[in-house]
C-alpha cells in the first residue's frame, strides 16, 4: 500500500514541532548542505505552548517574558526564516524495514529518507486510567493539555468548580487556564508533604490565585453520572477520606515521554525517564537518530527543551561531517530520592551537555541539597547546591559534578548526601 | 423507509401504525433479531432505552468469537454459541467486522487445574468443537514467552478469535434498518397493554403498538418479562472491570490467554484486543445497581494481583483505559429463549458474553419459535445488501495508511486521533452513517477517537469540535443534507 509512497530525502528530519524541534531546525537549516524538515501533527507547529496562554516562555532562549502562543509564533518564524521546511498535519505512523519515517499527511503516504533523525516528539501528562483512579466516567475529567487545547484554541468551557490533581508546576499553569474560563480551582491535591512547586510559580503570583493546597492526599474515586459530581479524596496518612464537590478535574503533570516512534525503531529507552537513552550528544542507540526535548526529560520547561534543540543541533552537524562516537560508555544512574537523570549515557570525547546541567527528577523536598557521584564506590564528586531539590520539577545540577569521572570503572550513581538534616 | 432516530413524525398513512414485531433491546441481541426478521415481509419496530444501539451489555462485552468449546454440552447455549461462531464469522467478512484468528490458550496452575484439561478437551468434543490439544508447560511458553511463573500445562483452542463487539452491533442495527426496521432511539418501556391483538408499549417518547413482541432488554428483560405478567427469573447485574493496556505491550500477547473456568464464568484472561491493545480482566461482582457502571478500588486490586502472577512484564507497560460493563447474570445454566403463542411473546433472557458469538443464531432461533407460534413468515425478496463498515482493526487497513483512499479524498490522510490514528474522514463518516452516534461515548466506539493512550490530551478537543460540526443535528441547520439510509 505504500510502495507508490512519495519519497523525500532531507538531510535532517525533525519529528514534532514544539520548542525542542523548532529551536533545532531553526538552528540547522542553511548549517547543512540539504533540507531541514520538521514534521508536526497538530495543525500548527509550536507544540505544548501554543496553548498554554499565559505569561512564562522564553526566558532562557529567548531572554524574553512572553506568553505560550506568541513564543510558539516567535519558534516557528525563527525556524521559517533560517529556511527550514515545516510540514504540519503530517504524523510519522511509523518506520519502513529501511528505517525510513513513513508519514500520513492530507497530500497522501509519504516516506521520509532522511541521513540525520531527531526525534522531538515531547511527553504528555498521564490521563487518569493510567493512574488507575476508579470510579464513575463523566464528563468534566480532563488532563491540563486537553483542558489549555479545549480553552484557548476551541473557546470551549469547563466548569465552576475545579479540583486540580497534582502539584507540579504545570499544575498552577491549569489554575490559571480554569481561572480565565470562569472555574474556580477549590481544591489541589498532592501526595507531598508541601507543594512542591509553589515556592517557584511565579506565573501572576501565587498569592492571587489563592488555592487551598491539600497536602499529603490522593483522588481515590471520581463521582458523578454524566458530570462530575465530587471526587474522595484521601489522607495519605490517616487514610481518612471525604467527598470534595466540584465539576471538574484535571489531572495535572504525572508527565510521560510520547516515546512510541523511539519504540517502534527499536531505540534502547532509559528505564526512568522512558525516553530514549542519550549520551550527552543526545545520540540514541540507533545510529544517526538524535532525540531533544521533552522526551529525555519529562518535564521541563519549554525554554530548557529548547536549548537541547541548540545543543542537538551542533552534533547533528558533527555526525553530517564524519565525527562517530567513542563506543565505551559509563552509564549514569539515579539513586533514590531522585527517579532518573538524563542523560543518561557518557562517552570519552563527548561535549558537556546542554547549558551544562545533569537534569534529574526527585520524590524529596530537600533544601540546599548535597548531591554526589559515586563510581566503583568512590565518591567522585559532590556539590552543595543554593536552590531545592523540589519534586514536581525538573532539579538541575551542574555538569562540573562529574569532571572526574574514570571512563573505564563503570557506572556512575547520582544521590544524596544526608547528613540527618537537610 | 421510517425514520430512524429522534423524534420525527412517522411517514406517510396511519399515525401510528402496529409494527408486526416489536424487539425490545437494540444490543447486538436485540439488533440481530430485527435484522433476521426484516428479512421477511414484516414490519419491524426495534425500541432501545438508550439514546446509541449497543450502549448497554453489548459495548463492555470482552469481545470474544468463541467456538462454545466449554459450554455445557446439550445445553441450548452450546448449540447457539456453535452455530453463531460460523454465521457471524461469514457475516463479519461479508460486512467488515474486524475478526482476528489468535487462538487461544488455557492455561493450569495446579494440578487440580491441570487434571480437568483432558475433561476440558472431552466437553469440547462433545461441543462438536474437536480441535483442542492438551499441551504441556514447555509448550505453554514456548507459545506465550512471558507468561508468569508456574503454569503446569494448557490446553489451546486455535479457533477462539478476537473481533469487536462495538462494530458487531452497529452492523446488526445498521442492516436491520437498511432492511427497513423502523429504530427508535431513547424509547425505554415503561409498561404494557394489551388491546385486543396487539401490545402497546408505553414509552416516555410515546406509544409503540405492535402484534408480538420480542424482549432482547438485557440488564432490563427480567422487568419487561414482569410486564408480561411473569415472574420467572432475576437478573443480577454481574459487573465486569478491564483493564487495557497500551500498544506497545501488544508483542507480549499473541493469543487469548484463559483460565479453567469456573461456576462463576470464564474467569480473568489476557487478551489480544482488535484495536491492538492487550486486555486484562473481567472481575465478576454482583450488584443491585443496573447502572453501576463505574470501576473501583478493590476490582483494580484484583486484577492488578492477578496480571502480577499471569504476566508481570504487561505490568510494565502503561494502563491506556479502564472499562466497566455489567452482564446480565441470571439463576439459570442456560439461556432463557421461550415463546409464549397466548401473549404474542418472545423471552430473550439469561444472554451471557456468549452472546456476541450467538447473537446471529439466537435471531435464527427466535425466528423458527414466533414462526411454530403462528407468526407468518414470508421471505422477501428484495432484501437490500449488508452494509459495508468501517475497519477500526488494528490487524486490517485503516484509512491513514490507504494510500489510494488519502488521494481520493485528503479528508483520511488528517489524522486527529494520533494514538488511534483517527481521521478527520472516518469522524465525519461516521456523524454521516445511518445510525450516528448520539455523543462522544458514540463516536468513540464508531471511531476509536479519543481511546488510545493520552486518552484525549492531544485530540479530545479537535474531535469533539468536528462531533460539533459533522453531527445531524449540526448539519440540520446548516443546510441541505442527504437523509440517510
């Protein structure tokens, strides 16, 4: 059925066209002898930022404060403008037995074969059956992505009363999408001691949105026959429950990679993150396929997603010119209380990675965190850091961390130092 | 042709004329029989409670074509089960019903399970099914590589298959009104009378006379059988919990995976579905509430426990969706099919899961009962085609990936779904096809939008913004429109 497929033959293909596959292209197109080819399914390029229409984006990449939308704009001018291709409505379903992106777009089948891949297809939040939160299925359950698409790009309404699941950043970025559309967020809910990610909103203010916090509690059942009705909400730690009335839910962060393409090509996935594993030239285990963004990290913020697309850049450009990796690795690994660090992979010879930060995921609040590397039991290096280790968010720790590391006396664990207080 | 939904005047002469047959029920049981007796000279009225055919029993059904191969010999089930295997498997080639042939297998994990295998094979037999094979553990796995720990022998079925109940019923329903069956939506029966030779059936949205009356209700055919002044069984709704998992577990399972059953039902399996996905479930709990289709605690509980022992690696692999359906249990070992000649009355009660297979011979069955009860059957002889459905099997060509069908309208080659890889086409067809679907829930199963893994994170608002445009009742007020069917 595809053998009449179209062919096209960029030197580089971008799949997904949000900050981290944007800020590539942008940075590769007239770089490298061919095309520059991003596809995007949606029907704009921009990815998550398009719809999230509040104030925040760009500050890293751009030096700028602008919102979601316009700083999506701003990406795919950029992008334009270097004389990338961008090609939106076009999904890549799949590879063909030559490794090449087979696509589906309204102009037909398409087959990409292209000499570079970077894959940049982002992460979603769990919906709730994936948190396997039981209960009725009526409307007004919906995940932050799907309540900011329904919002500010259908005009679509939800309700008066919202309980918000989940405390990360993205979190309060749904509080302000549900405050704009007339619903007021009566609870939020997080199974941490603290919210985690209240000390760094700053998105209008945290104060003015005055949200009751719930700590230390979980959404055990969702009630209500054609709309919500209430969720029962438990304490985590006396077990105590009592019904919360609202009409809507969003279930907020609880990020995954979109990591099906990585999958389906057979990339080797980093059991923590469940994105690709990377070395820090965000190679993946498939020769000539790159992987930036979201996907590596689920998440950070947009303007971190874009650097990697900076970074991602540069070692494409590398691998077009011949350069091959070193094969001896050391494999990086997260201790408790932190869930993964990306990447995940180094090799002798390879650059630092992007801005120069280690990117991990933590379960603890910890002020002024301790964090060391150990290596054959040997503790190779340790930081004290000034800023938290917060869950919710992205921790980031500086690359010098690791400038002893043995490229021949294996895994490297990322933990922390406890010393009885934190 | 009638009207087939919403609140349309009934064409042309009598106000309200007296159907011949009146089916109630329009799950794959109901619509199965609509459609059988549509193909005679009759006037077929098929009544549903809910506002979507298929909406009630039938759309948590776990989807199995099975071969009858452990009924009970002798009973009337095992003869159905038997003979809708075959009529259903040619029907669902004949219109587009996805059907895969996995197979299946039992498995046994003690020895008083694995001493009931060659008993299993015998009862089969007797079934008329003669195909099974006892195998032994290393055969197990070598079939199924990441099965838990500690299975000790199995028994295979290699013509269980898998299909999907979603487009089974819609098919039946949509054939019985292209047969000229007069479906009437949101028509939930209140109560009866009777009237000289004809039943009225008293509905919210009006009266619906007709000279026999074929009860197919489901979850409800114990209270309709109550109508008709008896009182001889209690449906005890029997709730079911799924699990489905995400694609990428799909590898893990190429065949129906069952336990020995037991007195309560099949058991909890692992399957293969036909949108590509694995399943895991059903629980069984009895319960008072017809309507208590939620999923909890303690059912999640269960079947997480139970998939840690039968398959710990699926566990790995994110949990896409959660179903809960109710079955319609009742104190008998057999289906309740009787014909009552007197009241002008069929009884379709006691259809458990097996009814998806048997659907297609329990209307076969009807037919021959209202026949030996003295209804007059005629065969017609300008019964139109079966329709043709659309494919949302994984295993078959869809439309974002049909080359010639993207050229001929770019409409398929938008993908809204990106899971599911839904397209812009297949949401617009189905707003567009004779029986539409009612809201988002109707769409979902017409289309598969909106069910894969982000569960509309990405989609949800773009394919219910198209629902808004495409739906009849849109398309009403915006112009001219082809009157379907």
């Amino acid at each position: 059925m595809t053998s009449s497929a179209h062919v096209l033959t960029p030197e580089v293909l971008i799949i997904g066209g949000g900050p981290a596959g944007l800020t590539a292209a942008a940075q590769l197109a007239g770089r490298v002898q061919g095309e520059v080819l991003v596809l995007d399914r949606e029907q704009q390029a921009g990815g998550i930022p398009r719809h999230s229409d509040h104030i925040g984006y760009g500050t890293r990449d751009m030096r700028r404060f602008i919102t979601g939308p316009a700083y999506a704009q701003r990406l795919v001018r950029a992008a334009e403008t270097a004389g990338a291709a961008i090609r939106t409505q076009a999904m890549v379903t799949g590879w063909d037995a030559d490794g090449n992106a087979e696509v589906t777009c309204p102009q037909g089948r398409l087959r990409v074969q292209a000499k570079t891949v970077v894959l940049a297809t982002g992460a979603r939040e769990r919906p709730r059956t994936a948190r396997l939160i039981p209960g009725d299925r009526p409307a007004g359950v919906y995940t932050t992505g799907q309540l900011q698409n329904m919002v500010h790009l259908h005009h679509g309404v939800p309700g008066h009363r919202a309980v918000v699941v989940g405390g990360e950043l993205v979190s309060w970025s749904a509080v302000v999408t549900l405050r704009e559309a007339g619903a007021r967020t009566v609870m939020m809910t997080t199974r941490y001691p603290s919210p985690e990610s209240y000390a760094a909103f700053n998105i209008g203010g945290r104060a003015a949105l005055r949200v009751p916090v719930a700590t230390r509690t979980r959404v055990v059942r969702v009630i209500g026959r054609t709309r919500v009705e209430a969720v029962e909400v438990e304490n985590i730690d006396t077990g105590d429950r009592r019904l919360v009335d609202c009409d809507t839910v969003v279930f907020t962060g609880d990020w995954i990679p979109d990591h099906e393409l990585a999958r389906l090509a057979g990339i080797e996935l980093d059991p923590g993150t469940r994105g690709p594993l990377t070395d820090t030239a965000l190679r993946t285990s498939r020769p000539g396929t790159f992987a930036a963004g979201n996907l590596l990290h689920p998440v950070d913020t947009a303007d971190i997603a874009a650097l990697d697309g900076r970074h991602v850049a540069d070692q494409v450009i590398a691998w077009l010119a011949g350069q091959r990796p070193d094969p001896r690795t050391v494999r990086l690994r997260a201790q408790r209380p932190f869930r993964w660090v990306a990447p995940g992979l180094l090799r002798p010879g390879d650059p630092a990675p992007a801005r120069r930060r280690l990117l991990l995921w933590t379960d603890d609040l910890v002020h002024m965190p301790h964090v060391t590397a150990t290596q054959a039991g040997r503790v190779i290096g340790m930081r004290r850091l000034p800023w938290p280790s917060s869950p919710g968010r992205v921790f980031r720790v500086p690359w010098s961390l690791l400038s002893r590391v043995d490229p021949g006396a294996g895994d490297i664990t990322i933990g922390l130092y406890r010393s009885g207080s934190s | 042709m009638s009207a087939a939904s919403g609140p349309q005047p009934a064409p042309a002469a009598p106000a309200q004329p007296v159907a011949d047959v009146a089916v109630i029920g329009a799950g794959v049981v109901g619509s199965a029989i609509a459609r059988e007796l549509a193909g005679y000279e009759l006037s077929v009225t098929l009544l549903e409670a809910r506002a979507d055919v298929g909406d009630g029993t039938s759309k948590a059904n776990t989807a199995i074509l099975h071969t009858g191969f452990d009924a009970k010999p002798g009973t009337l089930e095992s003869r159905l089960v038997r003979a809708g295997y075959h009529l259903l498997s040619d029907y669902a080639s004949r219109v587009g019903i996805p059907v895969e042939r996995t197979g299946a297998l039992l498995v046994a994990w003690d020895p008083d399970e694995l001493a009931e295998l060659p008993v299993l094979k015998a009862i089969a037999a007797a079934n008329g099914y003669d195909r099974c094979e006892v195998a032994d553990a290393d055969e197990v796995y070598r079939q199924i590589t990441d099965l838990g720990e500690g299975a000790l022998g199995g028994l295979t079925v290699p013509d269980e298959s898998i299909t999907c109940t979603w487009t089974t019923s819609l098919a039946l329903a949509t054939d019985a009104r292209l047969r000229g069956t007069d479906l009437r939506l949101a028509h939930r029966v209140r109560s009866v009378s009777h009237d000289g030779g004809a039943a009225t059936l008293h509905c919210d949205a009006g009266d619906v006379p007709a000279r026999w009356v074929v009860n197919a209700a489901g979850l409800g055919c114990d209270l309709i059988d109550q109508m008709f002044g008896y009182d001889r069984f209690h449906v005890t709704p029997r709730r079911g919990e799924l699990l489905v998992f995400d694609k990428l577990a799909r590898p893990l399972v190429s065949k129906i995976v069952l336990p020995v059953p037991t007195a309560r039902g099949k058991g909890v399996l692992i399957s293969p579905t036909i949108y590509g996905n694995i399943m895991l479930g059903p629980t069984a709990e009895d319960l008072e509430d017809r309507t208590a289709t939620g999923t909890s605690e303690s059912g999640y509980e269960f079947l997480l426990g139970k998939g840690r022992r039968l398959m710990p690696r699926l566990l790995e692999e994110e949990v896409t969706a959660s179903y809960a359906g109710l079955r319609a249990a009742v104190n008998a070992g057999d289906y309740l099919i009787e014909a009552d000649g007197e009241k002008r009355y069929v009884l379709v009660g006691g259809i458990r899961s097996t009814g998806l297979t048997s659907a297609m011979a329990i209307a076969e069955h009807v037919r021959d009962l209202l026949s030996d009860a003295g209804l007059k059957l005629t065969p017609r002889s300008d019964v139109p085609s079966p329709p043709r459905m659309p494919n949302i099997g994984e295993a078959f060509p869809r439309p974002y990936a049909d080359e010639a069908r993207i050229a001929s309208d770019p409409a398929y080659g938008r993908i809204v779904c990106f899971c599911e890889r839904v397209t812009a086409g297949e949401i617009r067809d189905a707003c567009g096809s004779p029986i539409p679907p009612a809201d988002l829930g109707g769409l979902r199963r017409r289309t598969r939008a909106m069910n894969g893994r982000c569960q509309g994170f990405f989609c949800a608002a773009e394919a219910g913004a198209l629902f808004e445009q495409y739906r009849p009742a849109a398309r009403a007020t915006s112009g001219p429109q082809e009157v379907p069917g």
